[in-house]
C-alpha cells in the first residue's frame, strides 16, 4: 500500500451531525412546534398523565379585554406558564384555566367613544336609556373580539392552558353566580346602602373604590381663608371685638369651600387667640394652633403678632363662626383627624367631599351637602354665581370670591400627591352619594381576614405587611357603580314603603333569569316579569317595585372568581394554590378575592401569593408612549422569537420592577444562543447512539464521565430547590454556568477527542456519549418551563428509547440520581481544574510569545512538590486531554526552570510550554513522535494509525 501523505480522514473521524440548527430561527419555527403541540393534544396529555395524583392549581387573575397584550401581561403569564409546567412535571395534576374580565370601565367608554363617533349621543350627556341596551350589546362585542385576540396572542407565547374553554365574567353562569354571591353577602348582613362620601371620577361619571384609585403628583391652588366669629355663647372672645375675630383653615381643594359646614379642631390641641397688625397696619384677632402659629405668621407675613389667650380644642367646641362666602354657620366640632403637620389646626370641614368630613359631621348632626352633580360641576345649592361650573374652574372662581369678600388671606401652588381614576388618569374628587357597600367590620369580617392574612405564604415576603397594612386601613367596599356595561345590582324597591328588597326568592329569580338571557336581561325587563307571580313587599305588601339602576364595581366580579371558577370547575378546587399578580393587586384582586372568600367561605382563596413588579425601561423609567420607551412583546416576538421573551422573564429578579430594552435584549439574544449551541453541541454527538443499547452503567463510565455526572447532580438539586422557591432567575443563572463553566469552557473541550477520535463503539466514546445523554435530556427538561419551543425541539431531536415521551412536556422532572454524587471525585477534579487554569495561562503566555500557534501541539512540563505529583498520578483521564494538549511531563519543583510560569490558582506549582517533539497527526492534529513510523498510514500517529487500519479492515473507511 502506499505512504498516506496528503490523504483525507474525515471518514475515518466520528464528526459531529445534527439537524438541530445552529441558527434558531424562532419566529418562523415557533409557530410550527405550537401546531404540533395542538395536533398532539400535548396540554390535554400533560393532565391525562397525571390524573388523579395530587392537584396544583395556579388561578389566574383575569386581564381585562380591551386590547392587545402589552408587556407586563406577557411578564406575568409567562411566570404563570414556568410555575404550571414545572409543578406538571413533578408530577402534579396542574390545570390552567385562563380567564378574562369583561365588564367595566375601559371597555365601556371605548364603545361610548365610538357611539360619540357616530352622533349618536354628545359627551357630557347622560346616555338615553333606549341607547343602553346597544351599549351593552356593542360592549359586549367588544369585549368578545379582544379576548380572542388576547387568547391567541397568550398562546403564541408558548403558554400552555384550557384556551379552548376559558372563563369569562360575561359568560351567562359567571354573571348569574355574580348575583348569587351578592345575595350571600346580602343576606349574611355585610351589604348595605347609605349616604357616604366616595371618590367620584367625573369623567367616566362613577363612584370609586379604593382599589381603583392611583396616586400622582398634582399642582393645586394652596389657600388660607379667614371664617369671621359669629356666635361665642361662651364668651371665649369677650373683651375681643367680635367683628375682628377670625379662625383661620386651610385648604388645597377651594371648591369645596361652598360645601362648608364646620370647622374641625383637636380637642387635645392647644390654640392661640392672636392679635395680628395686617399688612395694612389694622389689628385683627386670629384663631390658629399654638405650636402652628409662628410658622402661619411668617407665611402669612404677620407684620407682629402676640397671644392673647389660650385655650385647649375641647373649649372651643360649640364656637360658630360665619361661611365666608353664604354666611351660614360654620360650627367648631372636634375630630381626631385633625394634625399638626401642616396648616393651621383649623380644618374646613366639607361633609359632602370628604369621608372624614362626613363621619363627623353625621356623627355632630350637621346637614350634609355635595353642592356638585355626577359631572363635577356645582348645582345650584352653590349658588347662582357657582352653578354649572365644573370644579376645576371653580377653584379659580371661588378664591377670587374670598378674595372679593376679604376673606382670602394667601393663595399659592402646591405639588403634592392626589388620587387619580386609574381608568382615565384624571384626578378624582370626594362627592356624597347614596351607594351601595360591603362592610368591612360586619361580623369581625376585618379580624378573619387578617388572621387569613397570617395563614398565607407571600412571596416575597414583603407581600405580607404591604396586604397587613392594606387590610387593616380599607374603608367599607364601595360596590355601586353608575355605568351600563357590568352586573347590574339585584335590588328591588318597594314603590310604597320605598324599602329595599332582596331575599333568597329574589336572588333565585334574577340569577334564573340571567342564567338563560344573561345579565342585560335584568336592564330590559321590568320588575314583574323577574319576579315570581305574586310576589309582595315583606314589609307592607305592596306588588309594583322598582329596580336598582346601578351594576356592580367590576372587582366583584374579579373577586368572586375563586367561588364561580375554583368551585365550580370539576378539574380545579378551592382554594388555590398560588394567586400571582403584579405588586398593585394587593389593593386590587388579591384584596377583592380575600374579602368575598373569607365572608362566604371563612377562608382565603390562595395558600401562596407571588407578586412581580412593573415592567420599566433600561433607565428605570416607567414606559409611555410619550417618552417612546414603550416595547410591545410583539416586537420581541417578530424579531427574537417568544422563547427570548421568555428567557427574558425568567433571567428577571421579578419581584422587583424588570428593565427591558436593546442591550438587555442583545444579553439575552447571548444567552439563548448559548443555551441551544450547548444543546446543539450534544445533539450532534448522539447522531449514533442508542441509549437501548449504548448507554454505559453508571460503574463503567470513565472517571470524566462520573465527574461531570456529578456535577449535572448539583445542577439539578439548585434548580430544582430555586424552582421551588419560585426564583427562576436563580434557576437561569445555575444553568448558564453551568453550560459556559462546566461544558463549554471544560467538558464539551476536553470530550471532542475521544467523540471524534476515537473508534465510533469504543467504551471512551460510548461512556461520554451516555453522560451526554444525560446531559442533554436533563436540560431539555428544565429548560422547558423556560424556552418550552426550544426544549421541545431538541427534544425532538433526542435519539429516541423505549418510553420515550413523544413531547417534553409528558416528560418528568430531571432527576438528580443519588449513584451520581461523588464528593471525593469532585473535590479531586476542582483541585485539577485550578491547576489546569494555571496551564492555560501558560499557554496564552506561549502563544503570545510565539512559542505555539496552537496548544494542541504544545507540550506542558509541570514542576511541583512530591505530594502534587503524586496527586496528578491519580486521574485516569491522561492529562494531555485534560489540558487538550499533546504531551504532558511531570518533574519535581527543584527542577524548574527560570522562565517556568508560576501558578497562581495552583500555589508551589510551574508551568512550563514548549512545542510538543515529533511531528502533527494529520487525524488528530496532536504532535507525537510516533508519526510517521507505521509505513502504511506514515502521517499518523499510533494511535489513528491503528483506529484506521481497524475501519479499513471492517471496511467502514
């Protein structure tokens, strides 16, 4: 046979093969693997497998159907889908029914927008009642076409879930259990209607609850008003003249001095009757809080002021003073809420605009007036000059009516925090209406929800004060909302005794009702056809009634989810197992779900709450259109693929607010690419293995083998336990290491040798073939939850093996065998590997210096103590493929040469690089000094030359 030289061996080396792309190709793959999901039934099969083992229900919060997902929706079904997959591989039953809220305040005024449009009714006007019934419908309509726009956008983010068969708050049974939760409550005595100050929005013309309120800057007119004495029965001010008496407030709302009524103080206070000289040298008489005084005087430019007399708050009582602008009376009454924090000590006191006003002023007997209608302009109560003013101008128009009067006494802007409609981020105003309430204390309702409160994991754990404190400081619920598109209030009124109506007969009947024609129904038809025949009034027996006109505060519905959907689902239970929301729930649903559970239920809804922050840009800003920072999850989608999205989220400490924006993006677009080119890497060197017939038992496999097992054994336990905790970033960060530290810059290096080298059955190859294995299948695993298009995909490409699961999703957890641990192995190699760091910055020395080109061809001597070389001599693995280098010496430390390479990571040890002796292998590239003495393959060192004659003798080369 002739010499070898220039002959080609590539088919004679095991290269790597694999149709697992290295490029992704995510936008266009996704889309595909989703279909293969949904012909395979795989979310159906997830459940089926594991029927009747423990359930693990995640409930879902309900977006609202107004429009496209944005961002922070992506954020949070993501987390949903990583928990639900997860716990489905652990073997949990784990359901996932997705939902979506219907009613309310967003879509009702887009439909009103587009009814304004088309001329059917001018804004500012109340809607006819003949053009509320196709509000509701066209509400409707709308609210259908967005949820399945929101159905199908959730389900390109490769989230798993009963989509097929949500739950809507629209849906005919939902709105019937709406009204028969209403009627528990009812009839449990939490309910009930009174006169109260609410947060009122004037542009979407409503009451407010609590929860439905954001606070923002907002500058105000800041004001300080003089009220004159008019009658002191108790002679406080005698030897004073009384037309020179004054008691000062202030205010940064002027509106809603029309609606004055008295004036507060503190008991407990101590007030200083002041003789003032006034700007224009005239002596007035003050009344203010002692300790405030100095403090007025020098904003108000006191030109001298001392203290006549003082008297304690609870002395004062019974004092009148005038209304300024009606001269009506203005008594002082005494009030725990009012501080000495800013002002004068003096409060004005507004029943009709403030809750606080209004408890005081019922509890002392004084009228309550809202001189403003449900548009937030002044009715005639104010007065002809203030009737029909909207409230804002009307701060204008009312300080330059004290300052007409001489009451006025300074008026200047101040930013401070105010509450805003958190539908049309407009701030809101205090108004007294007649509502309909859920009371809070009603059979120590507030105390068992706190004590549920206890009960409860919050994650993190500052969930749990932020729901304390939230809890412990509500109002009464405010439930009545004057809109069309919701639940309507199933209340009748008895058209004699005027009493209201609701018993187990009525609720039966409405929900009856609803149930068949849905809750439009109760709107169009009149009392007699929903009642039953023959119904009368309990009270006087009266048989015409009239209906309440009000629906229900769209949080009812949300909050009533854990009775209508957990309970009455047969696949799902009560309670949750884990409710997880942006941080603002805890006002919002976590906080409406818990009152409604813990009423009807007597306990709450969910055993683990789990709260994410907001979604803000690189800087930390939140995003708006208006700065441009704005990053639809499309945009990610169409350009990176869902699985970066995702990989997004679960990179993200979430409990804190999460930055997204290009360079983060870029980071990520890294990240992933690492993670499919580690899966690819493994892909292609399995083109030929049978984990059937190839696998290598555990005690066979080579001491490399058992090592890297070993560490995939840790891997495994910290992501497992970072799952757990529902920390997937921790989980992300485990298992990047691991494939850059472990794999690549080690493993996958060091394995390339005997993968391609060697012979395509020999035991080295079959042994890190079936930790490979191992490798790849464990990751696809827990990289499911995460990148679930992607993991399927490789998992696709797996060799296939009896049992096979034919998705990744009817895979189980990776598991983390105990034969794999090895302490003793893997304190050995960690030594090994500080060392081997010393040599590789040996050999970029050398190869700088141009000792090397390469250092696979380079030889490394190492010079250390007796015990270290001894140490060396213990590992199986030959340290030329430990180094990926050609030869290796070991040479006692007294040897060293001068211009050795001291180790830094490896203290008392020497490195030295030379070129390695002998010639390059033409198969292997390694340099040996056995290259060119077989005569047949005269290019080859033993090794290859031998592998070589074997293939050829089998005739496979």
């Amino acid at each position: 046979m002739l010499a070898s030289k220039g002959r080609s061996y590539e088919l004679t080396l095991n290269l790597p093969r694999t149709s697992f792309q290295m490029k992704a190709n995510l936008p266009h793959r996704e889309p595909l693997i989703q279909s293969f999901w949904r012909e395979r039934q795989i979310y159906r099969k997830m459940l089926e497998r594991n029927k009747g083992n423990e359930l693990f229900i995640l409930h879902d919060g309900p977006p609202y159907s107004n429009g496209d997902i944005h961002i922070g929706h992506a954020l949070n079904k993501v987390l949903k889908d990583v928990i639900v997959k997860y716990k489905s591989m652990r073997g949990y039953c784990a359901p996932f029914t997705p939902g979506w809220d219907n009613h309310g305040m967003p879509i009702e005024k887009a439909v009103e927008e587009q009814m304004i449009k088309e001329g059917k009714w001018v804004r500012g006007k109340t809607i006819p009642q003949d053009l509320k019934a196709e509000l509701r419908r066209r509400c409707r309509d709308y609210a259908m076409h967005f949820t399945r726009v929101q159905n199908e956008q959730f389900q390109r983010l490769g989230v798993f879930g009963d989509f097929d068969n949500p739950y809507l708050t629209m849906d005919y049974e939902f709105e019937a259990r709406i009204v028969e939760i209403f009627g528990e409550l009812y009839l449990s005595g939490y309910i009930y209607r009174n006169l109260k100050t609410v947060h009122w929005c004037k542009h979407c013309v409503t009451a407010l609850a609590e929860a439905e309120l954001e606070y923002h800057e907002k500058e105000s007119p800041s004001i300080y008003v003089r009220f004159k004495l008019l009658e002191d029965s108790k002679g406080l001010f005698d030897g004073l003249p009384k037309e020179k008496c004054y008691a000062v407030i202030w205010t940064t709302t002027p509106w809603t001095i029309p609606g004055n009524m008295a004036i507060a103080i503190n008991g407990e206070f101590v007030y200083s009757v002041a003789e003032v000289k006034d700007a224009d040298g005239g002596i007035v008489y003050y009344l203010i809080a002692d300790v405030l005084l100095p403090v007025v005087a020098e904003v108000l430019n006191f030109q001298s002021f001392k203290v006549t007399k003082r008297l304690y708050g609870d002395e004062l009582k019974g004092v009148t003073f005038a209304h300024p602008l009606y001269g009506r009376p203005s008594p002082i009454i005494l009030g725990e809420h009012v501080t000495l924090e800013q002002g004068t000590g003096l409060v004005h006191t507004a029943p009709g605009h403030g809750p606080e006003d209004f408890e005081i002023c019922r509890r002392e007997g004084i009228e309550i007036i809202s001189p403003v209608d449900e548009l937030g302009r002044f009715t005639d109560e104010a007065g002809e000059r203030l009737a029909g003013i909207d409230v804002e101008e009307g701060n204008e128009l009312v300080t330059g009516w004290l300052s007409e009067v001489g009451a006025l006494l300074k008026s200047e802007v101040v930013v401070h925090s105010y509450p805003h409609c958190w539908r049309c981020r407009k701030p809101v105003i205090f108004r007294a209406t007649v509502q309909w309430f859920m009371s809070v204390d009603h059979n120590e309702h507030r105390k068992k929800c706190l004590e549920e409160i206890e009960r409860v994991n919050w994650v993190p754990p500052e969930g749990y004060r932020r729901m304390r404190s939230t809890v412990e400081a509500r109002p009464d619920w405010c439930l009545s909302r004057q809109r069309a598109w919701g639940v309507g209030i199933p209340i009748f009124y008895c058209c004699r005794c005027k009493r209201d109506i609701l018993t187990q007969e009525t609720v039966k009947a409405v929900a009856e009702l609803i149930r068949k024609e849905g809750s439009d129904a109760w709107f169009v038809k009149p009392s007699s056809e929903i009642l039953p025949d023959g119904f009368k009034c309990p009270t006087c027996g009266c048989d015409e009634f009239e209906k309440e006109t009000d629906i229900l505060d769209v949080w009812f519905d949300s909050g009533s989810t854990n009775r209508v959907v957990l309970e009455g689902r047969s696949e799902l239970r009560f309670p949750a197992d884990v409710y997880l929301e942006g941080s603002d729930q805890h006002r919002g649903w976590f906080n409406s779900s818990l009152m409604i559970s813990v009423a009807t239920k007597g306990v709450a809804p969910y055993r683990t709450v789990i709260t994410h922050g907001f979604v803000v840009d690189e800087q930390g800003r939140a995003m708006h259109k208006s700065l441009g920072n704005v990053i639809s999850p499309f945009e990610v989608i169409d350009k990176h693929g869902a699985d970066v999205l995702r990989l997004w989220v679960c990179s993200s400490s979430y409990f804190e607010d999460v930055r997204l924006g290009g360079d983060i993006l870029a980071r990520l677009v890294d990240a992933y690419r690492r993670f499919r080119n580690t899966l690819r890497f493994a892909l292609s060197n399995l083109y030929d293995f049978n984990p059937n017939e190839h696998t290598v038992p555990y005690d066979k496999l080579t001491e490399l083998d058992r090592y890297i097992l070993h560490r995939l054994h840790k891997l495994i336990t910290d992501v497992t336990k970072h799952f757990e905790a529902f920390e997937f970033y921790r989980a992300f960060q485990a298992m990047q290491n691991f494939c850059a530290s472990e794999l690549s810059a080690f493993y996958f290096d060091v394995i390339k040798d005997r993968l391609y080298v060697m012979p395509q059955d020999s035991h080295q190859r079959r042994s890190t073939q079936t930790a490979l294995f191992e490798i790849v299948s464990s990751l696809c695993r827990m990289l499911f939850p995460m990148i679930s298009h992607t993991a399927e995909e490789a998992w696709q490409h797996l060799p296939s093996w009896e049992g096979k699961e034919e998705s990744v999703a009817l895979a189980s957890w990776a598991t983390a065998r105990e034969q794999w641990l090895d302490e003793q192995l893997s304190n050995r190699y960690e030594q090994l590997l500080r060392l081997r760091d010393d040599v590789h910055r040996a050999l970029e020395i050398a190869k700088r210096e141009g000792v090397v080109v390469n250092p696979l061809e380079a030889r490394v001597d190492i010079y250390a103590s007796d015990e270290v070389l001894k140490f060396l001599k213990l590992f199986e693995t030959p340290l030329t493929e430990l180094f990926i280098v050609s030869q290796v010496g070991l040479y006692e430390l007294s040897l060293a040469p001068e211009d050795a390479v001291v180790g830094e990571e490896f203290p008392g040890v020497r490195v030295k690089i030379t070129m390695a002796s002998g010639d390059k292998c033409a198969r292997c590239w390694q340099r040996q000094e056995s290259v060119g003495k077989d005569k047949t393959y005269d290019d080859l060192c033993e090794r290859c030359a031998s592998i070589v004659a074997q293939l050829e003798a089998s005739g496979i080369a």
